[in-house]
C-alpha cells in the first residue's frame, strides 16, 4: 500500500505551518523542530515518508548533520529531500546536493511553485520505487527460472554419466567423487592463481561438466570395456579413443557461444592429456592443455587409484598421494599439484571417512 506521508522539518513553527497548509489535503503530515527530532521520525516512519521538507538551519542537529545522518543509513536513496533555507551558501549548497538532496527551495516561497515542484519529485521517486520492485520481482522470477533450469539440467547429465558407470560395473560413485574433488581443486585454483580468471559461476558449471569426462565409454566394446585383466596395446589403443568418441557425441548437441558446452567438451577430450606432452589424444604440453581438464585429469587419477577396480584393489590415500606427486601417474602442473597438496587433508575425510557422495 502506497504511503502518503510529509515529514515538515524546521524551527520555526510559522514556516511548518505553512508548508503543512500547502499539503494537507493530500497527505499526512509530520512535523519536526530541530534535527534530532528529526531522526527520530525518520526512523520511526523510514521509506514510508513521501517526502522531507529540511531547514538547513536547526538547533541539536543540522539539515546538513541530518543529511550525512540519511546518507549513511541509506535513507537518501529512497527518500527524496528538499531542502528549505533562507541564508544559504554556495558552500553549503554544493554539500547538500552532494549529500543528495532532490531540490533547494528559498524563503519566502511561492505555495503553488512548492506544491509543484514537491509532486514531480514525489512522482519521480516512486515511480522509481515501482520500477525497482518490478525489476526485483522479475530478477527473481528469472532467477528462479534459472535454479530450475540448472537442476533439471544437473539431473539429466548425472544421468547420462551413470549410464557410462552402469555399463563399467562401476557402483556410479565415481562421478560424485568426480565432481566433489573437481570442485574443490577448482576453489583452491581460484583462489590462489587468479590469472586463470575463475569464479563461482565458472567453477559451478566445470564441476558439473566433469561428471561427462567419460562419455565417450559409451561406444567402447563390452569385451574392452568390461575386461578384467590388463588390456592388450591394440585393445588399450581403442579404450583412448574414448575420448574423442566423447566429442563426437557432444558435437551433435553443440552449441555456440556456450561456456558449458566448450567445457564438457574441453574435459571429455583432454582429461588423459598431461603436462610434459606425454597424454592422449592430442600430445598438447604445459597450459595448451585448458585448465579445466587438468583438473580433472588429476581428480581422475586420484579417485581411480584409491577405489576398488575389477582388474586392481584400491590404493592407501597417502600411497595414491605419493605417485601423483612423484608422476608415477604422469606429469602434472606444478599448480595443479600446489592445489592438490593443499585440498589432500579434505581428499582424505572423503575418501577415508565414509564420506557421502551421492
């Protein structure tokens, strides 16, 4: 409900008295005699003031010491203020506008030339008032619109990963862990290299574009797939190639312009890249390697070697630690290690404390 309220701020009763006839019929009216009565109705009333009328010159407290008192509380962006003086200065002008009064009117005034001025400034604050609800309401509209989206998205691509986990015996944990660990490498990355430019928005869309890192198992034969022993160099030639069979499915959902497709498709295709050139598919060395897919390239590593396989039994945390470190596993980023090192107490509770995952 819109308020109709006129706060009347002057020691001098004739002077409130004649502003209050001025607007009396149209709305309520407050009257103050010195600056800290003032306040007080401000703060008993706040935003629901139309509009202040402030003497420049009051006893206890200022016009002025009431305007840096609103501009500090925030009041001045959503109350308007016009200030009412007699014997102002070029000095104290400049301050009130700074502090941001929407007018200056001088004694004597003419009624209807006050009454007018005070309805436009009247209009045009709340009007603004109903373009930023309207714009709040809508922001959130969309905002809700977009968690909506963003779980109905998450759901599905969890989905489409368990189907590759389902198909390799796997229990489907692995893509939980996948994203748990990516997640935290990935706030650590950014908080301690800002060059790689990462935020929250970014590290929220990489983490669940790491749950896609095998989707190009999909097309690998059962008999590869699923083989419990060590696999030949022809056989382990075609389990590569995942990778790049990953791509080609995401290609035919490809969108352009679009942060979270480049990162799927980034992560699908060089998770097995590694730093000194030594990965697959590609060879790329050092940072041609996008930085999202080192980190799950390592989060990949990790999570394989302390978990149970059907061709090998999981590793200690602090042995599958050790061969990361010492590239047993391949060469890593000597960042990707530091944000490594710094997460293995957190990788540690996960994997060691019955985190969990899902």
């Amino acid at each position: 409900m819109e308020e109709h309220i006129i706060l009347i701020a002057d020691d001098v009763e004739v002077n409130r008295k004649m502003l209050s006839f001025i607007f009396e019929e149209q709305y309520e009216i407050l009257e103050a005699a010195d600056g800290v009565e003032t306040i007080e109705l401000l703060e008993k009333y706040g935003e629901a003031l139309s509009l202040i009328f402030l003497d420049l010159m009051m006893p206890n407290k200022s016009g002025l010491d009431v305007l840096a008192y609103m501009s500090d509380k925030g009041y001045i962006a959503s109350i308007p203020v016009i200030m009412i003086t007699g014997e102002a200065t070029a000095e104290s002008e400049v301050k009130a506008y700074e502090y941001g009064v929407s007018d200056i009117i001088y004694k004597p005034f003419e009624p209807k030339v006050v009454m007018r001025r005070a309805q436009n400034i009247i209009e045009l604050f709340q009007n603004r008032r109903d373009i930023e609800k309207k714009l709040e309401k809508r922001t959130r509209q969309l905002r809700e619109s977009r968690e909506k989206l963003e779980r109905s998205n998450e759901f599905l691509i969890n989905a489409l990963s368990s189907v590759v986990e389902f198909r390799s015996l796997e229990s489907g944990e692995h893509i939980q862990r996948v994203k748990y660990f990516t997640r935290i490498i990935l706030r650590y990355l950014r908080d301690e290299f800002p060059e790689y430019g990462l935020t929250e928005e970014s590290v929220h869309l990489i983490t669940n574009a790491s749950a896609l890192h095998d989707l190009g198992k999909i097309a690998i034969p059962d008999s590869i797939l699923l083989k419990p022993g060590r696999l030949t160099e022809e056989e382990f030639e075609e389990m590569k190639k995942h990778t790049t069979y990953g791509c080609e499915l995401l290609e035919n959902f490809k969108q352009e312009d679009n942060e979270f497709y480049q990162y799927c498709y980034d992560i699908c295709r060089y998770h097995h890249e590694r730093y000194d050139g030594n990965g697959y598919p590609d060879k790329l060395v050092g940072e041609d390697i996008p930085i999202w897919a080192q980190v799950v390239s390592i989060v990949d590593v990790y999570d394989a070697l302390v978990s149970k396989r059907v061709y090998k039994a999981a590793y200690a945390v602090d042995e599958a630690v050790r061969m990361i470190r010492d590239g047993e596993c391949g060469i890593f980023s000597p960042k990707i290690l530091d944000c490594f090192d710094m997460a293995k107490s957190e990788f540690f509770r996960a994997t060691e404390g019955g985190f969990s995952f899902v």
